[in-house]
C-alpha cells in the first residue's frame, strides 16, 4: 500500500534527485525504482534543507 500526499512535493524531490545525480532513473523508471539508499539521502538532503531555513529566521 502506498501513501499519498507525502510531506515533499514533487518538485523538491526532482531537485534533490538532479543533486544527488539520480533524477535520471525517476524519468526513466518513475521513482520506485530509486534505490533505497538514494532515496534516504534525498530525505536527509531535505532535512538538512529544512534545518539550514530554519536556523536563518
């Protein structure tokens, strides 16, 4: 089953995916086929994100 309506829209997943090099594989083979490893770094790269914009307020 899966969920919809995650916390990260589609277009800060597709910029961090074009960071991290795997933006590629999502137009080719849509995202379930991101690797798991891959996927938790684009996690950990929004997290960082959301961190850094919220210690400049």
């Amino acid at each position: 089953m899966s969920r919809r309506g995650g916390m990260m829209s589609e277009s800060l997943k597709a910029e961090i995916a074009k960071e991290l090099g795997v933006y590629n594989i999502v137009e080719n083979e849509g995202w379930g086929s991101v690797s798991s490893r891959d996927c938790g770094n684009i996690v950990k790269k929004a997290i960082e994100m959301a961190e850094r914009n919220l210690s400049n307020r």
